[in-house]
C-alpha cells in the first residue's frame, strides 16, 4: 500500500498537471507495451506499435521493466514544460552520480530476471556514447508508440483535466482529492492506494504534483526517492477503441451545414466541458437526443467523453477544436 501523508501547507501545494508527461508517457507507454496487460484497450495499439520497433527498443527494455523498480532518472521534474527534445536533454543531464545510484538500485531489483547489458554499465559512468543511445532510444519509442496517436492522448488527458477541475470548484482540495476513488482512496490527512510494495510519503510542506497519465494501468506510480519533488501519477480513464478512432473531418463548409446545428452548438459548448444534463438543459432537448448527437460526434473524433457516477462529461479534442476554428474563419 502506497500512503502519502499531507499537512496543511501540502494542501495549500495540490496541483493538477496541465498536460501529459512526454518522459512519464514514454515510461509508462513501453512498460504497458511489453506487459501485454488490458488487451482490450491496448492491444489494436500494441498490433499499430510492435512492428514500428527498433533496436532502441533493447535498452529501454533492459531500464523499464514492466514490474519492480524503474530508474527515476528516466522521469524527472520538468518544471511545468512538456516539450520533448527539452525533456529527453534533461534525462541526459543527469548528474552522473544520480545515474549511478539509480542504475545500481536497478540491477539489485528483486524483479530482475537476467544481468543489466553492458551499455548500462556505460551509462552509469555518464560515457557520451551511453547518453547519446539512451537519448535515440526515448526520441524512438516516442515517435513509434506515441506520437501518431498523440492528439488522442492528448483529448482524453484534457477531458480528466476537466473532471479534476469541476471537483476543485465544488469541493476545494479537499474534493479533489477525494474525487480519485477507487484508484485513490482520500481519507485527511493520508491519500491511499494499492501499491506492489508498502511506501509512507510524507510530504512535509513540499506539496503534490499529480500527474494524469493516459498509459499508466491501474494504479498509481511515484518516485522512488522521496527526496525528489513529490509527483504521483495516475491512470486516466479510457475509451476502448481509441486507438482507431477518426483523427479529423474534412470540409471547408460552414460547421452547422457541416454536422447540423445543433451538434454545432454543442460541440462549442463542450469547450468548456458539460455533461449531458446540461447540454439537454442548455439546448432543450431530451438527454437521449443529446447522448444521440454526442456519439457521433466522439465517433468522429471530436469530443470526449468520460462517466463520473451518474454523470458522463463531454470535452472538446483537438480536432473539435481545429473544426471550430475553421468554421470561425469560414463564417
């Protein structure tokens, strides 16, 4: 069990991330890939990314397993930025000492089936060549296994994003924190969750960044180091078949003439994300009608959708947005 313990200064420090972790992503996307877990969500994925790999593939194996201990060097704080070239050159500033504690702490793993290859040894030592791998191989898996699906990630990050600050305005902290349930158990001062080993955190005024993450399974995952900036990451909920989903609609027609009026206007409301009693309230129309006009929209790829109890929350994609913005300029 995993138990982070909050004070009052904690609380006053909760913030939600603005966007998905490119490195966070990474880690969590090839774990995922390699586990063979959720073949029902994951695996038209796995069939898209499996044959796109290459020999970077080997070292990343090696430093992320699918169970245990994975280097915390591979994620670190990147200060609110999420680009990637930015993310992968900070992994390869690692202090070399930091590389050497991690990569050690790695290969004393009680998951660990076989020895670390060579390269990790050289990779310890900070050698040019060792980074320069490391640095090909995240930049591959990222463009293999993430970026084409990328604005999808991207849209269901967003709709959580949504979730997370609808229970902030309702509840404060407090209600967000307890918004998590089941995969995060709130009772103050201590946030739960199942973990693979028994972990205290104590927080100890440093606040809580919690980090959405569209490839993390389950539960929660945290640094190892409790002296790092705390972060905890945690799994989205899911659409199953999103890796197939349509990714645009083209049309340079005015948007109503386009995909009618009324799921016009609807989709223009959920920029700001609605649930389905409101847009029926809104637009005055039963709630089947409004489930009727949202499925086709999150058909085409332009909304999200997400249940919340009783409630299902509806969110703008990107290219909802894009549409949005081209029938703006049309109009």
């Amino acid at each position: 069990m995993l138990r982070v313990h909050f004070t009052a200064d904690d609380l006053a420090r909760v913030r939600v991330a603005a966007a998905p972790d490119p490195l966070w992503e990474i880690a969590n996307s090839f774990q995922t890939l390699i586990s063979g877990e959720a073949p029902l969500l994951f695996g038209q994925w796995r069939k898209m990314v499996l044959p796109r790999l290459g020999r970077a593939h080997v070292l990343l194996a090696a430093l992320l397993p699918p169970r245990g201990y994975s280097p915390d060097f591979l994620t670190p704080d990147l200060r609110g930025s999420f680009d990637l070239a930015g993310a992968v050159d900070t992994v390869l500033a690692t202090p070399r000492t930091r590389l050497r504690g991690d990569l050690t702490r790695l290969a004393a793993s009680t998951h660990r089936r076989h020895p670390l290859p060579p390269v990790t040894r050289a990779l310890a030592e900070g050698e040019p060549a060792a980074l320069r791998r490391l640095g090909t191989a995240l930049h591959a898996h990222h463009h293999s296994a993430l970026a084409p699906f990328w604005p999808r990630l991207r849209a269901h990050v967003d709709a959580d994003r949504a979730l997370r600050s609808r229970d902030v305005l309702d509840g404060g902290t407090d209600g967000l924190l307890a918004g998590f349930r089941p995969v995060l158990r709130w009772q103050p001062p201590v946030l739960e969750a199942d973990y693979p080993v028994h972990r205290e955190v104590h927080l100890g005024g440093r606040g809580l960044l919690l980090q959405p993450s569209f490839f993390c399974l389950r539960r929660p995952v945290t640094l190892a180091d409790d002296t790092l900036v705390p972060v905890l990451v945690y799994p989205i909920q899911h659409t199953l078949g999103w890796a197939g989903e349509a990714v645009g609609t083209e049309g340079g027609a005015p948007l109503g003439a386009l995909i009618g009026r009324t799921r016009a206007a609807i989709l223009e409301d959920v920029v700001v994300g609605r649930t389905t009693g409101e847009l029926a309230v809104r637009f005055g129309v039963s709630g089947a009608a409004v489930s009727q006009h949202t499925a086709i929209l999150r058909g085409a790829g332009l909304l999200v959708s997400v249940r919340r109890g009783r409630n299902v929350l509806h969110t703008i994609t990107p290219t909802g947005l894009a549409l949005l913005d081209g029938a703006r300029v049309v109009d």
